[in-house]
C-alpha cells in the first residue's frame, strides 16, 4: 500500500458548498484508500454540466455560474463537506493478476444520498496522480472523456444500469500519449466504485479482516436484505452473480462490447463501468472486436458470458473464507453458484431476446427463434438495431415486412423465419399492436454508433466545435423514439466511415 502523500495546494477561494456530503467509505480504514485533493489544473472550463443528473442528486448547482462549476468539477476547488481520496484495488487484467492498481487517475470527491434514497458516488476522473499512478501522469485526454460520457449517459436513456456522467470540463493542459491530446475531467456518478478487484486487493494481502470490512459494507449499501442470510458473504456471491447476468444480458441486447472486462472493471453493483475501448456493433457479428488491446478476442461480443462467470469466480474465490472457516465447507456451494451462472444469464438473456421479439410469455422454442434471427443476420451481415427496429412493424404482411427484409442481404431468405414468428405471435393473448408496442420499448432506434462518436470526438478535439457532441447526446437521450429529422444518426456507417478499432483512454 502506497504512503499517504501531503495533499496539494488546490486552487484559490473558500470550499463552495454544494451538497450534503455523507462520505461512508471515506470512514473505513485507511489501508481502503489514500487521501489526497485533485491536483490543480491551468484554465478549466466547463463542456457540459448534467443538469438533469445534478437535480436527481440533490445538488445545489443553479446558482453557480459556469466559472465556479469549472472550478469544481476540474478538482481546481474541492467542495464543503467532499473528503477526496483514491481506492484501493487489484485486478486480473487480460486474465494476469495485477496485485495492485487502484486509482490512479480518478478521486472520489464523496458520497451524496439522492433525492430517492439512494447513496451515490461522485468521482473526478483525469484529476491527476496519485500512489496508485504507476508512473503515469493521472490525467485523462478530451475524447476519452466525451466518449464515456456519451456512451454512459445513452447507456441511461436505455435504461441499463450503468454509472453517469455529471459534467466534463477541459483543462487548459495538454496530455501526452501518442501524440499531444487536450485534457480533459470527466465527474462521474455511481452507486458506488467497489470492484470485484477491490476484494481481489484483500484476499492477496490475506487480510481476511478488511474483506469480512468491505462485504458487510458492500452489503449493506448494495444487498441490505442478505445481511440475515445463514452465509451472508454466499448471499452476497449470488445477488452480485443476479446482477451481472442481468447487465451482460441487458447489454447485449443492444449490441455492446464492452471491450474490457477486467476485473477491476467489474461493479459489484451490478453498473456498467468503464468505458474505454467499448463500441456498439453494426452488423451481427459474435466475434465482434473492436478493442485495440484485446488482440486474441478474449471479450469479443459472443464471449462476453464467459468471461462475466470467470470474473465472478475470482469474487468468490476472495469470499471462501468469509462463506466458512473451512474451506472444503465454503468451496462447494462457491463452485455451485459459479457452475449455475451460464443457465441465470441464459434465462436474462432469452427474456431480453423475447422481449425484443414481441413476445410477452415464454414458449419452449423461444431461445431457437432468436437465434436463429441472429444467425440470418449474421449470414447476411444485417444491422443489428435496425433489423430489431424494423421487425417492430413486420408483425403483418405488408409494408413493415418488406422493410424488414431489406435489411438482409436476400431479402426472400427470411420470410420462412417471419412465418415462424408470426405464428409464435398468435399463440398469445395480446395483440400485434401489443407485441409492435413491446418491440418499440426493447429495440432502440437510436445507438452511439462508433463512427458517430468518433465524429462528435474529432470535432473537439481538433477544432472546439462541442456542437456534433451535444447533437448526438440530444438524439441519443431519446433512444427508443423515431425523432424525424434524426434519421441519419440511424444510418450504418459508410465503408469509409467505419470504425475498426477503438482505444483505451489511459
């Protein structure tokens, strides 16, 4: 564990408040993070505030203008009440163990309870380095910043758990990687920032101690009801299971790689975290990769399953000996969870699948229905989403099936598969009004396409125009509408435009 630095010199002025911090993990001992402030930045100033977000957490932003809310959300000014500090964490990374990693270029300011109840995180990523930088230089590039934010906040409008993205703001500095790149804050929001690395952290120290600390904590802020259970640390090993098949599942069903999914990216709130070099597939492809740095496909689309029960294994094997003393007694019901994963995320993963058919209860052949869809698709190189999406109005012969079926390549290859659907359709009770209804709410129109957010990228990094980025935020905070006049943003990307591989943003 790194030595507690002196906290720098922030910038000027007094601590402005903004909320009612309540900094419940800042309270744990201190061989759980490093204090320290966010190292001052040059000339922030502010891309884009969330206000929406800001209202939902309580803070009191409206009376700041945009000079103090730069301040803020740059680390330049460290709010009343924010304790800020940097977590303590390990990881397996493209499966080999890192035994420390921790924050090295993000701050958690602290922790606010919402105007729901709800305990949420506030973190400044790119806020400079700390102990856990590993000679890097802690600070985050413009475009990183707004991919994360445009990817994480469409990633709400679809309504995945996820975390946010409260405000970006560029720094006036430049970073250096391959070449020289404006830096840039991001201030995210999450339900909180505990890993499945942070247990990996303990369980390499043999600090049986700091992980029976941090499962008591992560349940009682994530899993309160499991607190009672005979094996509470096993209860916790199967609500965090629950979740991550539901959110694999749930991000698949729109045609995201994640692109990276070390541990120390796993939340074991079962969020999204994390996106760096994650992208959205145009045409079906299982073997989707699009990471820069996953050269042998370790989290390609159709892998991504696997790879979320081999994270959980690494939990587990963190919580054996909080499950028993004995090892023998707490291997067996681990191993029965970890075994069982494939079957939990196959049944969130066919209830997503059936819902983006229109189907509202389940039938025998339902998981053979869909995929063989996505075979047809994947045969004939059809756009993910907009196939989806046109299938929303294909329920009866007409106009909708022939715009279907133009989405393939051989457009009379699928009518035998269509006559199979649509006989599934009337076995129900509900209408096609119903099931079209259903589909709408299951097939978005609208996706961060990855030529678009490269687009919205490029125009600020290389001119200042924040114009392209707050167009396509607009029509992708709206995803599941048809929004006419934004019919290009539905558009695959011309062969030109394509997008081949994306990059990490550190």
């Amino acid at each position: 564990m790194p030595d507690d630095p002196k906290s720098p010199q922030i910038g000027a002025g007094e601590a402005t408040p903004i909320a009612a911090f309540d900094n419940s993990y800042a309270r744990l001992p201190e061989r759980f993070h490093v204090r320290l402030n966010p190292t001052p930045v040059t000339a922030p100033r502010l891309v884009k505030l969330n206000a929406a977000l800001a209202e939902s957490l309580g803070l009191d932003l409206d009376r700041l203008p945009d000079e103090e809310l730069a301040q803020i959300f740059s680390g330049n000014r460290v709010p009343a009440g924010a304790e800020p500090l940097a977590m303590a964490y390990s990881g397996h990374q493209f499966g080999g163990f890192s035994p420390q990693l921790g924050d090295g270029r993000a701050i958690l300011l602290g922790e606010v309870v919402d105007r729901s109840g709800a305990r949420r995180d506030i973190q400044l990523k790119g806020s400079g380095p700390t102990p856990f930088s590993r000679r890097g230089d802690g600070r985050a590039a413009l475009g990183p910043v707004l991919r994360e934010y445009i990817v994480s906040e469409a990633f709400a409008a679809l309504g995945l758990p996820t975390t946010r993205a409260l405000a970006a703001v560029t720094t006036g500095e430049d970073v250096y990687r391959e070449t020289t790149l404006p830096g840039a804050v991001l201030t995210r929001v999450a339900s909180s920032h505990i890993r499945v690395g942070t247990f990996q952290f303990f369980a390499a120290r043999r600090d049986v101690e700091a992980l029976k600390i941090l499962a008591d904590y992560a349940m009682a802020r994530h899993y309160p009801d499991y607190r009672d259970a005979e094996r509470p640390a096993l209860a916790f090993l199967q609500a965090v299971a629950e979740r991550q098949a539901a959110l694999v599942a749930g991000w698949m069903g729109v045609g995201f790689i994640h692109g990276v999914m070390n541990t120390d990216n796993v939340s074991i709130a079962g969020e999204t975290i994390d996106f760096g070099p994650c992208a959205f597939m145009d045409s079906y492809n299982p073997a989707a990769v699009f990471s820069s740095i996953d050269e042998m496909g370790r989290y390609a689309f159709a892998n991504q399953p696997r790879i979320a029960q081999w994270n959980l294994a690494r939990l587990a094997e963190t919580l054996l000996p909080l499950i028993d003393a004995d090892q023998n007694k707490a291997l067996e019901p681990a191993q029965a969870i970890i075994q069982a994963f494939p079957g939990l995320f196959e049944s969130r993963y066919v209830e997503t699948l059936r819902r983006k058919l229109g189907l509202f209860t389940p039938g025998d052949d339902d998981a053979v229905l869909a995929s063989d869809l996505l075979d047809l698709m994947h045969a004939q190189g059809a756009d993910f989403t907009n196939a989806f999406r046109a299938l929303c109005d294909a329920a009866s012969p007409g106009l909708g099936e022939i715009a279907f079926a133009t989405k393939f390549g051989d457009p009379a290859s699928v009518q035998p598969w269509l006559a199979r659907w649509r006989a599934r359709l009337a076995d129900q009770s509900q209408t096609t009004d119903d099931s079209a209804a259903l589909m709408r709410s299951a097939n978005p129109a609208f996706i961060p396409r990855n030529h678009r957010v490269e687009q919205a990228i490029a125009a600020a990094v290389t001119r200042q125009d924040f114009s392209v980025f707050e167009d396509l935020h607009a029509v992708l905070s709206r995803p599941y509408e048809d929004q006419p006049g934004s019919e290009a943003y539905a558009a695959p990307p011309l062969p030109a435009e394509r997008v081949l591989q994306t990059f990490c943003g550190t």
